[in-house]
C-alpha cells in the first residue's frame, strides 16, 4: 500500500479498512455529501458502543474511523471528526494514535471542551488522574460549567487526589444540576461526615 504522507496522522490513518483503502488516491472528495458521511460515522460509532462482543466492536469502530477520516479530509479544522477518530484509537487502546488526534485537536483549539472533556477521559479510564483533571477542568472553564459528567468526574477526581474540600464542592454542583439524584446526598454526607477541614491535608497546604 501506498502511503502519501510521512506525518503520523496520515499514516494513522492510511490503512485498509475492510473494502475500502482510505489513500487520497482512491477517493474523489468533492463528490462527497459532508452531512451524510458524519451521520455514517455516527452511527457505526454508536454500534460499536453497543456492540455485545469484540469483533462486532471492532468491526464498527474501523467503520466509524473510515468515514470520520474522510470527514477530515473534507474539513481539515473542523474538530469534531479529529475527536471522534481519538475516541475510536482509544477504545481500541491505539494509546499513540489517540493522543496524536487529541493533541491535534488542541492545536486547532486547546481550549474546546469537547477535545479537553474526552482527553480528560482518554487519561481518567488509564487512572492518570491528575492528567484527567487538568482536561476536565479546562472543559469547565470553557462551557461545561453545567455538564452533569463533568461535575461528577471532577469530583472524583478531587477525591481520589485528597481534595475532599473541593470534590465535596463539586459533588454539591453535580446534585444542583440532578436533584433527583439520590447516590449523591449520600455521598455529599459521608465526605463531610469525614470533617475533612481538619485533615492534615489541609492543615499541610495552610502552613505553605
């Protein structure tokens, strides 16, 4: 196979995916339908993401890849098919080829918080913890303020580094925005139950 690019994106991405071979030199992109192809790659994502068994999953994720590498090629700076091609490479556990989306992503926009809300969870299911807090809070920040899955994770977050003041804050967020909720009132007691304020944690991080 040819590949008519040295960058890592391209070669990423220059494979054969089933029937199709997606080289520049086998596609005519400007007889390509944009809206078409996005709701293509959408939907052979949600398949693998509902997918019961691996080669089913794999199967759609390679799919899903395919359209959405087309749509990068259709739209070089739209973010949304770069993000998407980092999640497919990070459920099949392309470590390299995730992070190479996502940073490129983030050289298109560092602060979108799409990009920084999934590398937040590309680092959160590694368990590299303070990573995944740096992207979720840059998500926060730039328009994620009331994102139910970020105020938890955040929260979490806070917890598993010891920061109980701060993961009780944003567990209380959280519950504002499900007061329906009924794990998070539990869970807001148990950690005030803890009268974390007089940890040494905390007692540590005063006398700095």
């Amino acid at each position: 196979m040819i590949i008519g690019s040295t960058s890592v994106y391209d070669a990423a991405v220059a494979v054969e995916f089933g029937e199709v071979n997606y080289n520049d030199a086998y596609i005519d992109y400007s007889k390509i339908d944009k809206a078409s192809t996005q709701k293509l790659a959408d939907y052979y994502f949600q398949k693998a993401l509902a997918a019961q068994n691996n080669s089913q999953k794999k199967e759609f994720l390679q799919k899903a890849s395919g359209e959405y590498f087309i749509l990068t090629r259709l739209e070089p700076d739209n973010i949304y098919p770069l993000v998407q091609l980092a999640r497919v490479y990070d459920y099949e556990k392309q470590n390299s080829y995730s992070k190479a989306y996502f940073f490129r992503a983030l050289k298109i926009d560092k602060k979108n918080a799409l990009t920084n809300y999934y590398f937040g969870e590309f680092y959160y299911t590694r368990e590299d913890y303070t990573r995944a807090l740096y992207y979720y809070n840059t998500a926060f920040e730039n328009g994620y303020q009331e994102t139910f899955n970020v105020l938890i994770k955040m929260a979490v977050m806070y917890e598993k580094l010891g920061d109980l003041l701060r993961a009780n804050q944003y567990y209380k967020k959280a519950f504002l925005i499900q007061p329906n909720n009924t794990i998070l009132p539990e869970k807001i007691r148990e950690i005030e139950s803890l009268k974390y304020k007089n940890t040494g944690y905390y007692n540590k991080r005063k006398g700095k």
